[in-house]
C-alpha cells in the first residue's frame, strides 16, 4: 500500500480518501476497505468555519466550541464520539461514515456486502432500524447529519451541489451503496442556511462516547420545524412531522426505540418552539 | 515499506515501516516508547492516546506515515505535576490506561488549568478504566497543581 498527500484536488484519482482516519483506518484494518493506494486529503479540504459555510476538513472538536455554528450542530458534536475522536474526525468524514450494524462489521454475507439476507433482521437487531428496514435494517450513526439535515444543510462537492438527503439512498439489491457520491467525488464545504432555533437531543447507553440508540434534531423557520433522526434507518432520516413516528416499522426488539424517539421529538419540539 | 520521519518528544527519529502501519505499533515496536498501550486497538478505549501538536488523537488508529506534528507521548511528560497527582490521587489501580489517562489529562489542564468536574467528565470520556478508579482520576487532576 501507499500514501500519497493530495496537494491539489486534481491529484485525488483512484484510491481511498483519508482525512481524519478514525473510519477509514479500522475498516481497512478489519479488511472491509481494501486498497493499494491512500490520498491523504486534509491538505486540499476546506478548513474552518466562515459564516455559514462549513469546511468539510473541520473537526468536530472545532465545532463543538464555535459559536458561530447553530446549536443543534453543536450540540451534535459535542454528544459525539469521544474527545480524541472529535479531534481527528473531519465533519465531511463523519457524513460518510459505515453503520456499526454488527453483522456488518463482522463482515457477514448480508445484503450491504452483497450476501443475500438482512442477519440482524432475523437475529440481533436491539439497536437497529425502525424505518425503511425491510432490506438492510442497519441504523446510521451519524448524529451530525441529522443535525444537518434538520438544519437543511447544502452540500458542496468537487462536482455538484446537492442537498444533504440526496447525499444518501436506501440501499437495493441493485445498488447497495448507501452514499450518492461518484468515484473520486468528494465533499469540499456544507452550506447552512439560517435557522431560528435547533436543538440536538440524544439517547444513548451511557452518558457520553456512545452511539446513538436516537438522536433527534429540529430546527425551526419561523412557524415551520424540521425533524431529523440519527439511528432509526439506514440512513439520517427526515421525519414527517411530529406525527411521522407513527410510520414506523420496527422489528420485534426495537420497539422501543419508537417509544423514546416519540419523547425526544416531543422535546425537541417544544424546545425550537420556546426559543 | 517507506520511511517515516517523526518527532517524538522534541526528537528527531526515522524509522522504516510499512504504509499502514499504526502510529501506536511504531512508537512501540520501533522507536521503543512502550509508554503506549494498545488495548482495543481500534480507536475506542483511549489507551494509545498521544498528543500531537497538543492535541490528543488515538495513536492506534493514526497511521504512522500520516503524522505531520509533533508527538508527545507519556514519556515527554514524566516531569508533569499531574504524575505526582496521580499518585497523591492513588488514581492507579492496574495502571494500563493511565498513560492515556495522563496524556489526555495533560492537554485539558493546559487549555483549561482549573476544569470544572463537568469539563473533566467531558474532556477524559475517551479515555477508559477497566477497573473503575474514575473518581480518583477526576481528583488528580482537579489537585493537579498540588
């Protein structure tokens, strides 16, 4: 293998990007990634935070102490994670980051590694989807892009500029990739527009450095809120309204799930709604 | 295999590994700075934490050719005051993770010399002890300037 440090974007061709690592490193370890070549990207990302557009070079630890950052983003980093992780971890990186789906660490044959069958539909799945889970049933563990996706966020890449949500498809038997970007394609800045008020609110199995079970932000226009969930599908889900819990679909063991998502939307809600 | 120039401590070293290899394994098994522990070695436990340009990063998930800054690893901060703490503190039970603890602790004292125990609960929540001696941590560095 060999590592080569991107000093322009045009040098970025073939080979897996790495930024911070702490995705990237562990997935190559376990075999998931394989690759002979390395880009070290953090030389030709954006850094820093200039308005309301977000390098997507900047940490997370940056982040969680920016004042000019809107609060459920901040929030989000804050509630992720561990410190040495939100140190290393690029904002863009955490957007593209794998479900911590079990089977799929452990590399079982399951439909995202091209297998035939879902293993935590029929097995362990505490943790996993309660929506659009029929297929794969893995959870995204991304607090940040449910913050960003509350908050509406744009995406700037070396390509196009896109939505957040378009960012992420469910994956079919015809494409299992959960991410929209093409080969070489990647995220250069994050643009959010203003918001009123934004709440980030999570439970998790211990009080700090876990995933999150539910992570729920909302951000509010004026009369209207978005709702975003982290942990609930495949991938960061927009919520139809308060109401849109009622569309769920969880498996026999996640039930409960829907129970405290329902509680931290309620929250959350109340919360946008009094600042 | 490639080399790797780092500095480690103040010190200028060159090592020859294969891209790849972690930082945690080189400053280890090459370099000699043992100070390190790998415990899960997959960037959860905070065990391998080091600083680099004073910032604590897991050094078992940071490749050692990626390393651009300057190391401090737990022998760089033998003369710290929070080592004595530590001990005053008998913050140590099995003493696996506390290198990390202490390197982690070293770079919240320096940004914040007086943390709150909210502050410390958030800066050190990488950095895990199987044998539970958090309570004692949390006064070692609170008593960190003796």
């Amino acid at each position: 293998m060999e590592l080569v440090r991107a000093t322009s974007l045009e040098q970025v061709d073939g080979g897996i990007a790495i930024h911070g690592g702490t995705e990237v490193v562990p997935l190559l370890r376990d075999g998931i990634l394989q690759t002979e070549k390395l880009v070290d990207i953090r030389g030709v990302i954006p850094r820093g935070v200039a308005g309301n557009r977000i390098g997507a070079g900047t940490t997370l630890a940056e982040l969680e102490v920016d004042p000019q950052v809107p609060d459920a983003l901040r929030e989000a980093c804050r509630l992720a994670a561990s410190p040495q992780l939100r140190n290393m971890g690029s904002i863009g990186g955490n957007l593209l980051q794998s479900t911590r789906c079990w089977y799929w660490r452990l590399k079982y044959p399951c439909h995202l590694h091209g297998g035939d069958r879902c293993h935590a539909r029929e097995g362990e799945h505490r943790e996993h989807a309660i929506f659009a889970n029929d297929y794969c049933a893995s959870a995204h563990p991304s607090d940040v892009a449910a913050a960003l996706l509350a908050l509406g966020t744009r995406v700037h890449t070396t390509q196009r500029e896109l939505a957040l949500e378009d960012l992420y498809r469910l994956p079919t038997v015809e494409e299992r990739e959960l991410v929209t970007l093409a080969p070489g394609e990647l995220i250069l800045e994050l643009e959010l527009p203003p918001v009123d008020a934004s709440v980030y609110l999570k439970a998790m199995d211990r009080k700090r450095w876990a995933f999150p079970q539910v992570g729920v932000a909302a951000a509010r226009v004026g009369g209207e809120t978005r709702i975003a969930l982290a942990g609930v599908a495949p991938v960061p889900w927009l919520l139809d309204g308060v109401d849109g819990l009622d569309a769920a679909t969880p498996l026999p063991r996640t039930a409960w799930k829907v129970e405290v998502a329902r509680a931290l939307v309620r929250r959350a809600v109340t919360s946008v709604a009094a600042k | 295999m490639s080399d790797v120039l780092l500095t480690v401590n103040g010190q200028s070293y060159s090592a020859y590994a294969p891209v790849g290899m972690s930082l945690a394994q080189l400053l280890r098994e090459e370099l000699g700075f043992t100070g390190t522990k790998i415990a899960c070695n997959e960037g959860h436990c905070g065990a391998c934490t080091v600083q680099i340009d004073g910032v604590p990063v897991l050094s078992c998930i940071t490749l050692a050719h990626n390393v651009t800054g300057e190391i401090t690893t737990i022998e760089g901060l033998r003369d710290h005051p929070l080592i004595e703490a530590f001990v005053e503190a008998d913050a140590v039970q099995c003493g696996f993770c506390t290198p990390g603890q202490v390197v982690s602790a070293a770079a919240l004292v320096a940004a914040t010399p007086d943390p709150t125990v909210d502050q410390i609960r958030h800066q050190m929540a990488g950095n895990i002890c199987r044998c539970g001696t958090y309570p004692r941590i949390e006064e070692a560095i609170q008593k960190w300037r003796g």
